[in-house]
C-alpha cells in the first residue's frame, strides 16, 4: 500500500505504470546495452535511467558477471 500509492504520491518513487514501462525499456530500447544494470541516478529512487557502472563500477567487472550468471544458473537448475 505504501509503495504503490503513498511514496509516488510524495514524489520518491515511481508509479507501477513507470516501472512497469522501465522494465520494457530495458528489454526493448536499442539505445540500451545489454549487459549493462541500468537504474535511477545515484541516491535517487526515480529519474532517467543511468549506467550503474558509473556509480559502483563492480557492475562493469566481467569475471563478477560471469560469476553472477554461474551462480543464478546454479540455482535455477
């Protein structure tokens, strides 16, 4: 109840609707690159998506992407 109507309403979250069109974006936009965590900017919960990497370049490192495909593989198997 809080996140879907009290925080959007105080301007420090997204809608459903907001998330739900990011989420599409993600998969669908050509100007995103796969392989890249996109979110808002630092310290922010809203706002245009930016490269994570930027902020905490461990998400750029390929060995702990590799390492993080292993393990959700490992686990879904």
């Amino acid at each position: 109840m809080t996140s879907k109507y009290v925080l959007p309403a105080l301007g420090i979250s997204h809608k459903l609707e907001v998330g739900a069109k990011r989420l599409v974006d993600g998969v669908t936009d050509p100007a995103l690159s796969s392989g890249v965590f996109y979110a808002s900017g630092a310290n922010k919960l809203k706002g245009p998506l930016v490269d994570q990497a930027d902020i905490f370049p461990d998400l750029a490192n390929p060995s702990f992407q590799d390492h993080a495909n292993e393990a959700i593989h490992r686990f879904i198997a």
